[in-house]
C-alpha cells in the first residue's frame, strides 16, 4: 500500500511538472503517456517512464532525467537487468546533451557493464555509440571512429537500420571536423537514404541538417538553406528541440557568409532562446562567438566585445578546447579593432595556449606563420602611413626610437627565454619525481607480491602436513577402532538386538568419521587443483555444492586454454572457497551463479547468490576473518573486490586481477 501510494505521489508529481513543456507539438501524445504510466505495473511501467524520457530528452532535459530516475527505482525494485542498462543509458544521454561528460561516461560504464555481463549486444551497440559521440566532443577523434564503427559493425549484423543511420552520421561527424567534406557528405547521405526507407523523423532530420552544414562549408550557400527548410520540419515533427537550436544558429552562419548581418542576428536569436531554455552552454557559446562576428562587421564593437565575453565564459563551462581557441582569438580581433594592442596581444597568446594541446608544433608553428603573414597584408597600408609620418620627424627621435625598441625586444626575448627555461627545468623535475615514484611502486608491488608467495606457501606446507599427519596418525587410529568394534560381531555371534545395534552404530560412525577425514584432509591440500588446474577444481568444488541438492549451481569460464601460476591458481582457488563457504553458510541461498573470464590483461571472477543479502557498509566493522582473508589476498595480487549487496535481494561478488607476464609459469 505504501508503495502504491509513493507510485502515485510521484506520477502525480511528474504529471505537475509535465506542464513546462506544453508548448511542444505532440503534447498529447505525452499526455497520454503520463495517464498511462498512472495505471502502469512493472515492466509496462519502466517502458512508458522510458518513453516519457525519451520524449523529453531534447526539449526538457531535467524533467527527462526526473522519469530515468523513476525508471531505474523501478529496475533495482524489481531485479531487472535489462531495464537497469535502458535507465543508467539514458542517464548517459542525457547528460551527454547537458555537456556533464564525467557524468555521461560514469552511466554509460555502468550500462555497458551491465550489457557486457548478460551478454546483450544490442545495449553493447547502442551504448559504444553514445561513448563515442562523447570522444567526438572531446576532440579524440580516434576513439570516437573506434566507437562508432565498432557500433555500426554491430548494427550492421543485427539489420537494425535506424540505428545504422545513426552511425553514419556520426561517423560523417568525424570526417567534417577533420574537414574532408566529400567523405562526411558520403555519410551523411548514406544516413539519409536509410532514414527515407525507414521514415524516421529523428534519423531524416540530423542527417539532412549534417547535409546542410556541409553544403555552407563548401560555399554552397543556396543548397544549404533547402536542406534546412526539410531538416526543420522533420525536427518539429520529432520534438527536436536541440537540432532545430542548431538549424536556426546554421542559417544565421549563411547569413554571415552571405554578409547579411541583420537577418543573421534574427536567426541567432532565436537559437540563443531555444539553447537558453534547453541550459545548452555548447550551442550558447558557438552563437555569441557569431553574434560578436556580427556586430564586428556592423563596426559595433561595444557589444561584440559584450557577446564575446559571454562566449568566453560558457566555453570555460564546457570546458571546449575547440571553442576556447575561437572565443580567445574572437575577443582579440575585437580589440585589435579598439586598438587596445595590450588586451589584443593577451587573448591572442591565450588561444595560442589552448591551441597547443590540440595541434602539434609544426601545426602551429604553419598556424602561426599564416596568422603573421594575415596580419601584415592586412596591415601594410597602416604601416606605410606611419613610415610616411616618422619622414617628416627629426632623425635624433628615429635613432632614439630605435634604440628604445631594441631595448624593449631584447628584454622580452630574455624574458621568454628564462620564463620558458624555467618551465622546462619544472616539466624535467617532474618527469624524474614521476620516474622515480612508478620504480618504488614497482619495487614495493615486488616485494609485497614475493611476500604474498611466501606467506602462501607457508600456509601449503603446513596445511600439506597436517593433512598428511590426519591422513597418516589418526585414520589409523580410526581404522583399529573399527577392528575392535567389528570383532565384536565375530567374537560374539550371540549379541543381543540391541548389542547389535550399537555395535552397527558405532561402525556407522567410524565409516563417516573417515569419510569427514577425507574431505578435511583433501581440503588441506587440493591435489586435484596441482594436478588439474583452477577451472576442474572449481568444477568439482561446485558439482559437490550441487549434488547436496540444496542449490542450483551455474558454471561458466572464458578464455582458459592455458592454465595460470600456481601462486595465482592456488590464491584464486582459496578466495573462491571461501565466498563459496560463506553462502552455504550464511545467505540462505537456492541458486549460485559462478563465471571466470580470462582477457588479455587481466581476470574477472564473478560469483552472485539469491540469498538474503547484507549491508554492505558494515563489513568495516565486522571482525569476520572470511571476508578480511578475500581483501588480504586480491590485494596482494594488485586485484580489486567489488560487492554489491542489499538486504533481501541477494549478492554479487565481483573480482578482477590484472595478469602479469610470467610465461615460464604457465602451463599448457
């Protein structure tokens, strides 16, 4: 009851806020959606909060995040996997649109783990493309083409043509920031083709706006704003409230480019509205880099210099190296125009700064040369006028003038030579302390792993031997005792019933005492796993589990065609026994699911139960010697132990080991 009760305070709530976007289109297919999510149950609940988020992704992003949030309240409510990947995805989404990529990326990570675990290559596909779009955004155009045709490969398979679409234009992405206009114009009309065959509003839209920007690029103007016109109605039929931003800023830059200022601030503005409702700083800060462009040619340099700064400031939010070079190099035209040389020069070096993490030296260096050679052309008649002027001066003041300015040129070159100096001996200093510290990390990981080996085989040899000794001493003792009792029987024919059942009792026990010194001893040293490795111990470790008939047990292992070092299997094996041990003995469990995936670098172990769970915040204060032995020996392996458990549904301990060389312990 309390439950429906905090279901529907929240649709209600969802339902008030839902009036912010009543300005949209296709509100009555929204709210039909949120009477629908009123009456919803379970999967059919998370899918329409899904939709009313996806509605929402581009027009009103904080309420968007309002429904993922319900969404994944519902998923974790009800151990949903999948829908947890759709939520945290669209976590991603959306924050990727806000420009928040720590946040993006942390979703996106959690999404694709979740996929990757359960195998799902459709969030797989889906979530690479949305890391990918994040790696364009920050310049890592190499990663981002990885992203995106590791995406498309797996559209491609699966014959999903929206999605495929998508990765056209985003691969053309790429290829227009590179400026190899004829490669992303190949892509973006293979993304069109698919969108027309397919008659999908938000996959016709982008891909005929992505045509429209390369159109103005190539100075095709005219063909430009047609294939805007079309991009616009698409985008108002998809409630595209972001790309149609980017349609009305797109026909403000032809209008700059056809040197119709007015018409392009009126189509600016309205991007600015759009962009100032959906808090996108990206777009605000590309549009009064294009106003101030503007109002420069309109020789109002008063208030470009205004929207200059204003670039500036929501460039420095995002963060954009792209578009801090242009708000810098914006802003120093702009007093070069006052001829305030002083703050001209300071933001010019300033977007020369930025530009060198993007561009390397011999890029700069060509920038620069251009930029010098601009700036002469542009300025020779200047010069020439003040060479005329200094004609008619005294020649004592040109000498003194001259001199003056050596002076001035050569105290700047010391200058720069001992600030750069100084710089470079910094970067030396640091680079050594960074060397020095990764070899006492080195030395340290060394010797605290050699310890680890030794305290392990401590531990072999003395569990060997009192295994031995079990096995040697007291099963002896146990076999006498059922001589003695046996002999009874023979020495005896004449028993009483109930001398005969004692002494079967008593051969009884002997039998499982024996059978308990075994499994003790077997335990103390698992010859199985010396002789057969990890994987066959395990196996037989939870076929064992498994024939108690108290538990369902799953098995799975990735990549093991080669056996580990000893040290490793030995420490894994222990590890393994010991969370196995603590769910036979404490999470009242009927199933156990156990997978070991073997990669390149390193070794995941993941064993979750669908018991009764824990807090895991308390494991801190617990004295518990189990859980403490799992922490001791993955981190003297390097490793990292993941739990993730909550009160009443059940655990999930995750475990990953970097792999180290060590080809002359491994065994074929």
């Amino acid at each position: 009851m309390r439950h429906l009760l905090f279901r529907g305070i929240s649709v209600l709530f969802m339902v008030l806020l839902s009036g912010y976007g009543s300005f949209c289109q296709n509100e009555r297919y929204a709210d039909s959606l949120i009477n629908e999510l009123k009456h919803a149950e379970g999967k059919h609940f998370i899918e329409v909060s899904n939709n009313l988020c996806r509605y929402y992704m581009n027009s009103n992003p904080d309420l968007a995040l309002s429904y993922a949030y319900i969404s994944l309240h519902e998923a974790y409510k009800n151990n949903l996997t999948n829908e947890k990947i759709l939520a945290y995805n669209l976590f991603g989404i959306i924050y990727n649109n806000k420009n928040q990529y720590d946040s993006a990326f942390i979703n996106f990570n959690k999404s694709i783990n979740l996929a990757y675990f359960i195998r799902d290559t459709n969030h797989i596909a889906s979530i690479l493309n949305n890391i990918g779009f994040i790696n364009y955004r920050l310049c890592n155009y190499t990663e981002a083409l990885n992203n995106f045709n590791q995406s498309l490969n797996y559209y491609e398979h699966f014959g999903d043509s929206t999605s495929i679409g998508s990765a056209y234009n985003n691969i053309g992405l790429i290829y227009f920031e590179l400026k190899e206009y004829q490669k992303a114009l190949l892509y973006y009309k293979k993304a069109l083709e698919v969108g027309k065959k397919v008659k999908t509003p938000t996959l016709l839209g982008p891909s005929l706006l992505n045509i429209g920007f390369v159109h103005t690029r190539i100075g095709e103007t005219a063909k430009a704003w047609l294939y805007l016109d079309s991009a616009l109605a698409y985008c108002r039929k998809a409630n595209d409230k972001f790309n149609e931003a980017k349609i009305y800023k797109e026909r403000g830059i032809i209008c700059i480019a056809n040197k119709d200022y007015v018409n392009a601030l009126k189509q600016l503005l309205i991007a600015e509205e759009f962009n100032l409702k959906l808090k996108n700083p990206i777009e605000l800060a590309s549009i009064y880099e294009r106003q101030s462009e503007c109002y420069i040619a309109l020789n109002s340099l008063d208030k470009a210099l205004e929207l200059a700064r204003k670039g500036l400031r929501y460039a420095k939010i995002v963060v954009y190296k792209k578009y801090l070079v242009r708000a810098y190099k914006n802003l120093s035209d702009i007093y070069e125009r006052k001829k305030d040389y002083r703050q001209a020069l300071k933001f010019y070096r300033q977007s020369i700064e930025i530009n060198d993490e993007i561009l390397d030296n011999q890029k700069i260096s060509q920038i620069y040369n251009m930029q010098l050679q601009h700036e002469m052309n542009r300025n020779a008649d200047q010069i020439a006028e003040l060479n005329r002027q200094r004609q008619i001066q005294s020649i004592q003041i040109e000498k003194q003038k001259l001199i003056i300015g050596q002076k001035n040129l050569l105290i700047a070159i010391v200058l720069i030579i001992a600030v750069f100096s100084v710089i470079l001996a910094y970067i030396l200093y640091k680079y050594y302390l960074n060397k020095q510290s990764m070899k006492l990390e080195m030395a340290v990981h060394s010797i605290k792993e050699q310890r680890a080996r030794e305290v392990l085989e401590a531990e072999n040899r003395e569990r060997k031997r009192i295994g031995e000794e079990l096995h040697e001493s007291l099963s002896q003792i146990l076999l006498l005792a059922k001589l003695t009792v046996s002999s009874l029987k023979i020495k005896d024919p004449v028993l009483t019933t109930k001398q005969c059942e004692i002494v079967n009792n008593s051969i009884n026990l002997l039998n499982t005492a024996f059978e308990e010194l075994r499994n003790i001893s077997h335990n103390l040293t698992p010859f199985l796993l010396k002789e057969k490795g990890l994987i066959v111990s395990i196996k037989e470790m939870l076929n064992k589990i498994g024939n108690a008939n108290h538990w369902i047990v799953h098995f799975e292992e990735i990549g093991f065609e080669k056996r580990l070092d000893n040290f490793l299997e030995t420490t894994l094996y222990r590890v393994i026994q010991e969370i196995l041990s603590n769910i036979i003995r404490h999470a009242e469990a009927t199933e156990i699911n156990c997978q070991l995936i073997r990669a390149e670098k390193d070794l995941t172990i993941m064993i979750e139960d669908n018991g009764k769970g824990f807090e895991v915040s308390q494991l801190k204060q617990s004295d518990g010697i189990g859980i403490h032995n799992i922490y001791s020996r993955i981190e003297n392996l390097n490793g990292t132990v993941l739990i993730d458990s909550v009160m009443g549904r059940g655990t999930i301990f995750t475990i990953i080991v970097p792999l180290t060389k060590r080809k002359e312990d491994e065994q074929g």
